[in-house]
C-alpha cells in the first residue's frame, strides 16, 4: 500500500466516535512523511438506534454497500469535479470486518468551514457527475445498491408524529417560546402528504444518489468536490442529494437558519448549471420539485423530534443544548412547511 517498507514511525488517531453501526472505528494512520484514513466497516451493534446496519444487500443500510462501491469502481467513475476519496487498499479482516484504506483530506477544505458560495460549486459539482447517469452513461445495476432508500430511512422517524395532535406538548414553556400551535395544522398536513411527495420523486429521472449529503462529508480542494461516506450509495431521484444538502446544512449548524432560502437558491442554481454541463435537457421545474419534495418528505420529523425533546425534559437535542437547538430550528419550520406548499403546486402543474 505505501510503495516502500520504510515508512518510518507509525502513529495512529481516533478521528470521532462512529454514529452508524457500520463503521466499527475510524481512524488517521501517519507515518514520517504519509497518512491515510482507516475505516473498519463491520456488522456492527452500536451506534444511534436510528443507524443500524443491515445483513442483506436490500436493506437501506447495508454494511458493505461502501466496499462494494470502492471495489465496484463505481465512486472512481465519477465525473464533472466530483470524487470520492482514494481508496489504497481493501482489506478482509479475520475478524469479519473490512478494512477501507482510504486517502486523508488535511489538505481540503471541510464544507463546515465553507462560505455560502462555495456551496455552489459543490453543487455544480454533483449535477454534473448525476447528470451524466441521466444522459450519457447506464445506470448500475448492482443488487447491492440501495433503491427506495428514502422511503426506508422514513419508517425510522415516524415514532413521534402524534405529538403535533397533543394541545399539552405545545403548550410547554420551551415549545411556546419558540413554536406557535398554529403550525401543527401544515405540520400534519405535510406529514399527511408524504407518500404524495414520494411519488413524485419516482417520476423524477433516475441518478446514482449518495443519499447523505450534508457538510461533514463534503470537502473542497481546487476546483474539485469530495464526498465521503458512500454507506447508502444507490439509484435515486436527481434532484435528491441537492435538496438534503440544503436542509442538513442547516439543521445540523453549518449554517444559520436566516440563510436557508439563500442556500436553497444557490444549490438550486449550481446543481442545474452542473446538469446543463453534463447535457441535461431538462426543465428546471423538474428539480425544483424534486428539491422541494425531498426536503418536505424527509423533514417531517423535525417538529415532532422537538416536541417529544421537550416533553421529556431532555437537556440536548442534535448534540446542542436543548434552547440553542430549538432557537436554531424553529426558523426552518416555515420554511419546510414552504416546500411542502411549492411541492403541492408543483405536483398539480405538472400533472
């Protein structure tokens, strides 16, 4: 894997406590003058309940669908300045994991650390490599790839949707402070709406999705754009990944919710110059629907996760104190209560 066995003193650092069951540990290996990223990818049982990794290729997240795509070439073949990282070296552990080799990004720039701006040439970026699959190039047909995942990762956050019924939940201190009752109308209607939303993203054109698209896996190098983590890689809708890195950018802190529409534009506009570039002909209605559809559809549970926090008293909520958290998302609401609006209108003109 190095070229040479002179590499000198080995050293070896835990980059951050694995949340997805799949990954077993994930560390930075150095040696005098290299490094590279270990992930060790297993069946593993910890991680977050609503992370939890599956036996079988079929299932949402299955635990090797990240090696098979580094073994496949399929994240190789990306295009258009988008890529994921190196992988040196595949490794069949004798404890049943699987050791990824794979390149370290000190050198790029995390998307945490990104100006608005940037965020368009990412997302020029990944129009561009989706947009070849549209046009140019097969879809995969792996048994491996993840299909319908969007609808799977759903049955994972369904658990607290009847809170928006309960009048004592919104009339707590901190959810009265922060929410007005008179969103759980638009709230239950989006929710109510989801299985319309779903359906219009299987009308979209089919791409190859990574299907976790936010911040902490994006970084930036040049004029190139790389994206770890390809544990849910599979046939989705364009459009898809665009509208999850809006919503994910900003409700997991990257950046503050005033800009949400502001960073909705220029996904928005980057992805279509990146699908033009790539041939797309398509129009743009199309991924604003699909955008919108995907952000009404997934974040559902955003007002429901709040309310349940609150009922149960809990001092955090996303890894934030429990009040940042609530100052933070409560702007999003209208703004997903929006799409869920734009969606509907947009469905009924293309119909």
């Amino acid at each position: 894997m190095v070229g040479s066995p002179d590499v000198g003193t080995w050293g070896c650092e835990e980059l951050h406590e694995a949340v997805a069951s799949a990954t077993v540990g994930i560390c930075r290996v150095t040696a005098d003058d290299w490094s590279a990223v270990l992930k060790l990818v297993g069946l593993g049982t910890g991680g977050h309940p609503n992370w939890k990794a599956g036996g079988q290729p079929e299932h949402w997240y299955y635990w090797r669908r990240e090696v098979l795509a580094y073994q496949s070439g399929l994240v190789a073949s990306l295009t258009g300045g988008l890529r994921a990282p190196e992988c040196y070296l595949i490794s069949e552990r004798v404890d049943g994991n699987v050791a990824l080799w794979l390149e370290d990004l000190r050198g790029a720039t995390p998307a945490v650390l990104w100006p608005l701006r940037r965020y368009s040439v990412a997302a020029r970026h990944l129009g561009h490599a989706q947009g070849t699959f549209v046009d140019r190039r097969p879809l995969p047909d792996e048994a491996w790839l993840s299909r319908s995942w969007l609808r799977a990762y759903l049955t994972q956050r369904d658990v607290d949707i009847r809170l928006l019924e309960d009048e004592a939940a919104w009339a707590i201190p901190l959810v009265r402070e922060w929410l007005s009752d008179s969103l759980a109308g638009p709230l239950l209607d989006m929710r109510g709406d989801q299985e319309s939303f779903l359906r219009a993203l299987d009308r979209a054109p089919d791409t190859v999705c990574h299907f976790d698209l936010h911040p902490a896996n994006l970084f930036g190098a040049d004029d190139e754009t790389i994206l770890i983590d390809w544990s849910f890689v599979g046939i989705g809708a364009i459009g898809e990944d665009a509208g999850n890195l809006v919503a994910d950018a900003v409700l997991d802190f990257h950046v503050a919710p005033e800009h949400i529409d502001e960073l909705y534009d220029i996904v928005r506009d980057g992805y279509l110059e990146g699908l033009k570039e790539a041939g797309w002909a398509g129009s743009e209605e199309m991924i604003d629907l699909a955008m919108r559809a995907t952000i009404a559809a997934k974040y559902a549970w955003i007002a429901p996760a709040m309310l349940r926090a609150a009922v149960d008293r809990r001092d955090s909520l996303n890894k934030r104190a429990i009040r940042d958290t609530f100052r933070w998302w409560a702007p999003v609401i209208p703004f997903l209560i929006k799409c869920a609006e734009q969606t509907r209108r947009l469905i009924e003109a293309t119909a």
